[in-house]
C-alpha cells in the first residue's frame, strides 16, 4: 500500500484525478471500477472538468460500479444509476453502452451477479477501481462479516450503513438490501485508489491500516492488494 496522507479532500481529488487521467492516457480503452457516495464527487467534478477541457477522454472508456441498491427503480433519485448520471457520466464524453452497474432489481439475483462478474472479465478486468470506506469498514456494500465475500451477491445492510445512508432518503424509505461486488471482484484491479476524508473515518481507517487483515473490517483486506494508493486527508488521518 502506499499511503498519501493529505491536507485537504480538494488535494485529494487532485492526486486521485492524476492517477486516473494518466492511466486513460496510456490506455485509451481502460476499465474502471467507480464508487458513489459523498467522498468521490470532488474527484468525479475535476475529471469532468479534464474532460470538458480536452485534456483526458472517456469515449472508448468501460466502466464497472461497485454496487447498487435492490429494490429501487434506477429512476428513483437514490438510485446509485441516478448518482453516477448526475455527478459524472452525463458530464464526460463517455459511451452510456459502456457503463454498468449492478442491476438490484434483477429477477433472478444469482445469475445476474455471476453475470456481472464475467462482464469485467470479458471487458480484460478492472484497471483502477476506485473505493470509499464505511464507518464500520466496509468497500463497496461488502458489511463486516464472517468471511470474506468473493464475486458480486447480494447482501443485507447492517445498521451501521442504513443510519449512515438513510440521511438521503425519506423516512423507512432506505433499501435493507443491495448488489455488490465482492472481494475478490474488487481484489482482482490492477491498481486500487483508495479514498477517505472527514473525521468520522478516522476510526475505520485506523482499523483498516493498523489492525489486522479480518472480514470484520472489509477495507483490511487492502494491506494485500499488490498496488493500492491510499488518499487520507488530516481528518481521517487523526487516530494513526
Ligand atoms: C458506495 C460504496 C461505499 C461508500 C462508503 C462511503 O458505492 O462503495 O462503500 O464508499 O459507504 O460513503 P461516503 O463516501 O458517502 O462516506
């Protein structure tokens, strides 16, 4: 791991976007795995911004999302579908054909994750996948839990995240349920950028980094990764 301990969520997006823009220079054709929630919209606005600038494309560019909540029409405006349409996708040249998300209203739930999988595969597998923390350690939707979790399933949400997420819906509108990528799906990027800012990560990020490699806390899983940079701004930085 290497481990970039920032000033600011501002110098962050900075240092992430360059890792990203040098990597769909080399490979115009690049495949990235992309996060939603609120620690990647800084870095989702300044690739916007390189694109709208000339400076990086994304239009032979496939993308992957970690996840998706079930349940929920893509329509609806928490859809993740809807998150990474409104912060990104509709401000970058990219091609809609090449984007993908897990689809939580899948009818048959087993078959479509097995699915998705084979769709990285087949796309030459994951370039950069891009990752955020939950207070309780989790990447992607991948909960604390007994074992490691492999490819894409569907998992029930802990407390932890409902509380942490339902903020953004109305009241018991929150989904208990969701599609993620697992593990072994996200363990299998070539590089991983790893994101974490603001005070109340401070503590999963001083599990993550400093404890040891446990399925009850997912990102520890990390300290194996062959090539993961790891952003932490002050603030997330505070209990190392
Ligand atoms: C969402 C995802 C989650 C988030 C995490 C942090 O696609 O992968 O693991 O990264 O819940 O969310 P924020 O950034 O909202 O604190």
């Amino acid at each position: 791991m290497r481990i970039r301990i920032l000033d600011t969520p501002e110098q962050i997006a900075k240092e992430a976007a360059d890792i990203f823009a040098a990597e769909v220079k080399k490979k115009p054709d690049c495949v990235f795995g992309f996060a939603t929630g609120a620690t990647p919209v800084l870095l989702y606005t300044e690739l916007a911004d390189r694109c709208k600038s000339g400076d990086i494309s994304f239009k032979d560019v496939t993308t992957f999302n970690l996840d998706e909540y079930c349940d929920l029409p893509v329509s609806d405006k928490n859809s993740y579908y809807t998150f990474m349409h409104e912060n990104f996708f509709n401000k970058i040249d990219i091609k809609e054909e090449n984007v993908h998300l897990p689809d939580g209203n899948a009818k048959d739930v087993e078959a479509h994750c097995k699915a998705y999988d084979e769709a990285i595969k087949n796309a030459g597998g994951l370039d950069i996948q891009l990752l955020g923390v939950g207070t309780n350690g989790h990447i992607g939707f991948n909960e604390p839990a007994k074992e490691f979790s492999k490819g894409t399933f569907k998992v029930e949400l802990t407390e932890s995240t409902i509380k942490s997420n339902s903020i953004y819906f109305d009241e018991n509108q929150m989904p208990r349920s969701a599609l993620t990528m697992g593990i072994d799906t996200i363990m299998s990027a070539e590089k991983i950028v790893f994101i974490a800012t603001g005070e109340n990560k401070a503590d999963a990020v001083r599990k993550m980094l400093q404890g040891k490699v446990t399925p009850l806390v997912p990102a520890s899983i990390l300290q194996k990764h062959k090539d993961a940079v790891i952003f932490i701004d002050k603030a997330a930085a505070s209990m190392l």
